[in-house]
C-alpha cells in the first residue's frame, strides 16, 4: 500500500479519535469538577480549560452545560453493569445488590448520583434525559424479575426493589449516613424476600393521634 494512501487513511480516521479522546477528556472533567465543587459550581469555560479543549468545542458539540452534565450522567449510567442471569431470583437480587453497592461507592459514585439528581433542575431536556434512564432501568431490572416468575418463583415487582433495596443504599452514600457493607446490603435482599412490609398506597393518610 503506497505512503499516500496510508498518509489519507490517517486523516480519515483522526477526526473519530479525536473526538472521541475529546468527549472523554470533557466526560472526566465534568466528573473532576461536581466532585470538587459540586453540580452548578463550575462553567463551561472551567469544563474546556481542565479537559484542554476550546470554549467552542464544548459549545459546538454540547450546546450548553445543562445539556453537557446530561450527557455524563447518562453516560456513566448506563455503561454500568449488566442485569445478573444466575439461575434464580435470590442470587439475581444479592449479584445486582452487590454490583449496585459497588458502582456506587466506586471513585466516581458520589459524583454520579448527584448528577442524577441534578438532571431535574436542568430544564426540560435533563427531565427527558432523567425520565428515559429510569424507565430503561425499570425494564432491565422488570425483566429480570420476570425471569423469575417464568421459573415458577414468587413473583416480585421492580418498585418494591426499588424502594427496599435501592433506596436504602442511595440514602447512605448521599448522606454518608452509614457504610455499604456486604452485610448490609446482603441483609436488606434477604429481608426483602422474607416479605417486604406491605406499602401503603390509599390517599387520605394522616398523622397518628398524640
């Protein structure tokens, strides 16, 4: 293959690279960022100057910095870990605890989880982008609950998970309330599948008599 060709290959290729080395670059800058100073405390000048790329670059390719901290958020979330398949609902549910537990203690978990909250005061767009990622979740982690089911186990639904198991852990990592110990996270599975407290969902509630 001649130089010429090879010379013509390399500059079709540079663009995708480099953007690709660029949104990676802006991608760690905005974590860097919210996890120094928290959501809104940094502008998109700050995001180019960390990430050593122009104003404009972040412009031309984001549009704004709502939609830049959109982007990062979803991007993280979902290159998360897959939905666990190991044969029955409780070694499902203790795997997707523990990878949970994990991701979100992980050197960027603060930072992500914060960015997912944030995603509701950043206009419509960050409230489609937020919508879309919990319904994706609540599929992903329906099916394998389904899954379940189909095995002739006892059926249980994602929201009830999701408010036993999940929110739990969000709690504590937020609010540094407490660690994400393997027991602790293996014991809120298992009493979750001894039967979860039975929610109340009837309108009308009111506060017990003094």
């Amino acid at each position: 293959m001649s130089e010429g060709m090879d010379d013509k290959q390399q500059r079709s290729r540079r663009p995708g690279g480099r953007s690709a080395r660029v949104g990676a670059a802006v991608h760690q800058a905005v974590t860097d960022l919210v996890g120094e100073r928290g959501y809104s405390g940094f502008t998109v000048s700050e995001v180019a100057a960390r990430a050593g790329v122009a104003d404009t670059t972040v412009y031309r390719r984001w549009g704004s910095l709502e939609e830049l901290l959109a982007d990062v958020t979803l991007t993280r979330l979902n290159t998360r870990s897959p939905m666990p398949d190991t044969g029955s609902l409780a070694g499902d549910l203790h795997t997707y605890a523990a990878q949970v537990a994990r991701e979100i203690t992980g050197p960027d978990g603060l930072t992500v989880l914060r960015l997912t909250v944030a995603l509701s005061g950043t206009g419509e767009q960050g409230l489609r982008a937020r919508d879309d990622f919990l319904a994706d979740r609540a599929r992903r982690l329906q099916s394998m609950l389904d899954r379940a089911r189909d095995r002739g186990e006892q059926p249980l639904d994602a929201l009830t998970f999701l408010d036993h198991v999940m929110a739990p852990m969000y709690i504590r990592v937020l609010f540094d309330v407490g660690p994400l110990t393997a027991e602790y996270v293996d014991g809120l599975v298992d009493r979750l599948l001894a039967g979860p407290p039975r929610a109340v969902t009837e309108p009308g509630i009111t506060e017990p008599k003094r």
